[in-house]
C-alpha cells in the first residue's frame, strides 16, 4: 500500500485471512506441511493456501452420515488462457480423471477444465502429472489473476490470434513469481524446467514490476507482494463484435482493435465487473464494467499490471465480500479511478473509446474453416460436462487424430486442426457418439448455463447443473405451447456466487432455498446488459405458472424483441403483475 491508505490500513491489525496469506512464505505453509499427513482432509488454513495452487476442497453432501467422518476430496481447476488444451496434456487430465477422480471432466465458465473427485493423497500425483504435461493449475483459484479468457475459436483471421496472443500474453504477465516457486517445489520437487516462460516483451514489461508505484515492496513477489489480492481478479480480451467471452462481467475487459493486417491497433477497455453478490446482503450485487477508455496497443500490458496494483493497494482488505475491484470502483466512481490510474500508477494517455460494432454472443458451433487445409468442428456440451462413451469416445478421436481441444466460455468444446482428409472419418465417429447436427443443439440449450452446484460445492443451497436439463425442456414445452420460437437466454445456480453469470440472462434461476430460487430477468441475448431481480423464492415446481403470463404478454406483443428487451420496456410494475397472475 502507499500514501494515505497505507497509513490509514496500519492503523487496523490485517485480518485473519490477510495474516494468513502473509505468514505462507508465498503461498506454501501450512500446505506443504499437511501434504506430508495421513489426514484425509486439510485444515482450513492449508485450504485457504490451496486455492491459489487451482484446488478447492469438497466433500460429497450425499454421502454425509451423523456421527462419520465427511467424504473428502478435492476439485481441481486448470489454468488454460483462451481455452486452448494441447492434445497431450488433453489426454493426461482425461486419465487421470477416470483413474485419480470420479470419472468426468467439467468444462468451466472461464474457458478451462475441472476435474472432481481426487483424494487428498493423490493430489501431488495429479497435478504433478498435469505439470510435466506442460499444463499447470497455478492462481486458476485464490486471490489473484485468474484462467484470462479469449475467443476460443482458432481463426487465423482478422484480429483473432492477435486476441489470441494477448491472453497469452497477460497470463504469463500477471503469473504470481515467488509462489510460482512454491508451487513447482510441491508438486514436482522444485523442477524449475516447468517454469512459465514469457515472451521477450512481456519479460520487459514484467521487469518494470520492480518500478514505482507498480512495485509491491517485496522483491521476491514484486506485482502481488506477499499477501496478493484483496480477492479473485478476472480478465477477458476479444475482438470487435465477438462477445463469447462475457465481456462486461470481468474485472478488466479488453476489445482488440487490429489493423486490416491483423497487427494489433490498441484496446478498448473496461473495468469493475464482476458477478458474484449474498442472499439478504444488499451491500453486495452484481455489476457490469464501466467504459475506462482507450490505450495503445504498445501499453495495454503496463495498463494491465498498473491496474492490478492499483486494486492490490486500494482494494478493501477488511471485508472480504467487499474485496473485489467492482466495490472500489462503484464507491469511488471511474473517474477516480482513471484519475488516480494515471496520476499515480500508468504514465501512458487514456484516450476516449473507440465506436464498437454491435456484439454478439458467439459460440462456433458446427464445422468451420480454420485456415488453409484445416477445419475445426465445435461441440455443444450442456453445462460443460463430460462423462460416460461421450468422454471415452472423444478421447479416441482425440487420441488417433492429435486435434487439439479449445474450451468455449459457453462450456462448449472445440475440436481443432483437423485436416481436410480427416473430416469425414471425424464427422463420422462424431455422430456415432450423439453429435450428428453439432451446429443446431436444442434453442433454449445452446447458450444455458448451470453451476455444478450439488452435490460437491460447498456452497450450494440447491440443484443447478443436474436439474437443468429437465427445466430446459419444461421451458421448451411452455413455449411451443405458447406459440414462441424465438429463443431465451437462460442461466442457473445453486447459490448467489454466480459462477454460471446468471445476472446477465433473460431468465436467470439463482439458487435461494431448497428447490426455490431467486427470478432475474431483462438481461439481453448479446449479454450486453445486466438483469434484475423479481421474485425472491420461486418454487421450482411453479415455474410454469409463474412465467407463462409472462410470455403469453411476450408473445401478444409480436415477440419481435428479446425477452429481455421486451421485460425492460414493459416496466417493472407490468412484469410483476403477470408474475403474480399464476396462470391456471
């Protein structure tokens, strides 16, 4: 910290988390330590330490006895910039899901892979493993930088791999330096080969971590210093048009402007979204991020770190549910935080923003050129999850062809570098597994979300992720009764934490009792605009009745707009009298 916020946060001792973080000699005791135990679980220390090494621990809610100690294991999360995963590494988190875990992989909502189910004594095996497959699952947790998202789609056109690149790019930038140390003497015995190797501009940029006010005051952590972030911290980058990635929820979005060469021009930029809020807590919310401005391509990477260190300094470290760069910028306002960007952190201009095309919400389903000689096929996966002959079956095609998988924001999965005389054979063992139309999934299914919810999130109040499919269908079912044909944006989870970013659909389902949830509606299918909330606890088992007055008036109306747009135009009072009407 500096200047006056220093001074005025020494008055107060450090919480309990921040002494926590402090004390781990960078993000390694008291976990190393209980790795070496015969528990079969860590204490609450070593957890809150394990996060940043990409792991949450879980137990398994169904399997809860009185009296009997809990089903412990661990959820891992891999850090993959823009989704991309090798075929190798692909192929090493497969095997050890079906060997080490319970037997699925999920497909995040931030573009990577997770894998449930590892016991405490095989954690070293499997992320070892996952390391020496050249992946890492490195802050794709805890309070830092997190898995940085990009178009999935591996176009070689326009300004995709420049967006491409800069995820890269920004990862390696803001990969933590003395925790990467701890990280690689835990899970590889302190093989330095596998250390993360920046390109040539970012390790200069890198260098100017140690400079002014970028510096933290620890040497050995110059960015992040010893105690990291207040909380999670996300960024996004795409192009132009193209919102695949969710762009308004991330604590700094990125719009790539390129030159008709493809060579980066500079960035539109956007800061303080973010997602996640408490039932009954109305000093936390969900916001969408405020226009920054403009930067140069040639310093988008020092805004990045700048940025970073203005949150690591003025971010609130007493209250953690009021951490995240979003509160900061909501209580101060953006253009404080510009001002004091600039005045203190960034030496470059912030010019104003640049005209945008209208976005949309992408997702490359279906087979498309990549580039010459190459194709790549996109797969529809409901909420990411891949278990069963679809897993063992893409694992094959995986395997004979050598195609590497791209993870879509949307919990699809990309198939890519697949060349022109293997298209066929793959489109054939692809319908063989239940993919014969992969660009034309059910409506209400293409761009659904659920969180995995129960049974292993400890946070979870209710269903989400195993329920879904069967409220698509009751949906679906309501609207061909109805008449409707255009599609609805709909998301859903177990808890407020919103890790399925339901504040942003045209129906949002957020968990809020046993069977029951909280209704947001008026978000917009480009994802451009944020829900509200309507009703506080719907049972589930009303969801018919409760939005079929609703959509009946949708449909009256011509059904021309969204769903969303339609809810926002009509009025808070009108919304909530068809709500109400309980249709019979």
């Amino acid at each position: 910290m500096h200047g006056s916020d220093a001074k005025a946060s020494s008055d107060k001792a450090p919480s309990k988390f921040e002494q926590l973080k402090a004390g781990s000699g960078h993000l390694k005791e008291p976990l190393l330590t209980e790795l070496g135990n015969d528990a079969p679980n860590f204490t609450d220390s070593a957890v809150q330490i394990l996060k940043f090494h990409g792991s949450y621990q879980q137990d398994n809610r169904e399997h809860r006895v009185k009296g009997q100690d809990k089903d412990w294991q661990m959820m891992l999360r891999l850090r993959n910039p823009g989704g991309r995963v090798p075929a190798p590494l692909y192929l090493a988190i497969d095997e050890l899901s079906d060997r080490l875990g319970n037997g699925t992989l999920r497909a995040t909502t931030r573009q990577a892979f997770q894998m449930h189910g590892v016991r405490k004594d095989n954690l070293k095996e499997v992320i070892g493993t996952i390391v020496r497959h050249l992946g890492s699952t490195l802050a794709a947790c805890g309070d830092i930088n997190r898995n940085v998202m990009a178009p999935a789609a591996p176009f070689e056109k326009g300004g995709y791999p420049a967006a491409r690149q800069l995820a890269d790019e920004i990862a390696d930038l803001l990969a933590p330096q003395a925790a990467e140390g701890s990280y690689l003497d835990l899970w590889v015995d302190g093989e330095l080969s596998y250390r993360i190797k920046p390109s040539a501009a970012v390790t200069k940029v890198k260098a100017r971590q140690h400079d002014g006010r970028v510096f933290s005051g620890d040497a050995a952590e110059p960015l992040y210093g010893d105690t990291y972030l207040p909380r999670k911290f996300k960024v996004a980058v795409t192009v132009p048009g193209d919102n695949s990635v969710d762009l308004l929820t991330q604590d700094i979005g990125l719009v790539l402007f390129c030159d008709a060469q493809g060579q980066p021009q500079g960035c539109n930029v956007y800061v303080g979204g973010g997602m996640g809020r408490t039932h009954n807590k109305e000093e936390t919310f969900a916001r969408t991020a405020d226009p920054l401005g403009y930067v140069a391509a040639e310093h988008v990477l020092d805004l990045l770190q700048s940025i970073v260190a203005l949150q690591r300094d003025h971010g609130d470290r007493e209250q953690r549910r009021h951490a995240r760069m979003k509160y900061l910028i909501h209580d101060r306002g953006v253009a404080w935080f510009r001002q004091e960007l600039q005045a203190r952190y960034f030496a470059h201009p912030i010019k104003g923003m640049r005209l945008e095309p209208k976005a949309k919400l992408e997702d490359y389903l279906g087979w498309h050129r990549q580039s010459r000689g190459l194709w790549f096929v996109g797969l529809p996966v409901l909420c990411g999850r891949l278990s069963g002959t679809v897993k063992s079956g893409l694992r094959r095609i995986i395997d004979t062809y050598k195609l590497e998988v791209r993870l879509t924001p949307n919990q699809d999965l990309l198939l890519c570098n697949i060349g022109v005389a293997q298209r066929s054979s793959v489109r054939d063992e692809l319908a063989a597994l239940g993919f014969e139309s992969p660009e034309s999934p059910a409506p209400l299914a293409r761009h659904a979300l659920a969180c995995p919810a129960l049974p292993l999130c400890g946070l979870a109040v209710t269903e989400a992720e195993r329920i879904l499919p069967e409220v698509l269908e009751r949906l679906e079912a309501l609207m061909q009764r109805l008449g409707i044909t255009k599609s609805v944006l709909v998301r859903m989870t177990g808890c407020p934490n919103g890790c399925a970013r339901p504040y942003m659909a045209e129906i949002g389902l957020v968990g809020s009792g046993v069977d029951q949830y909280q209704l947001w509606l008026g978000g917009t299918p480009n994802l451009s605009r944020l829900a509200e909330p309507y009703l506080e606890k719907m049972p589930l088992e009303a969801l018919e009745a409760t939005l079929e007055p609703l959509l009946q008036a949708w449909q009256s109306a011509g059904g021309r707009r969204s769903l969303g747009d339609f809810v926002v135009k009509s009025g808070r009072h009108p919304v909530q009298q068809w709500l109400s009407a309980r249709a019979g």
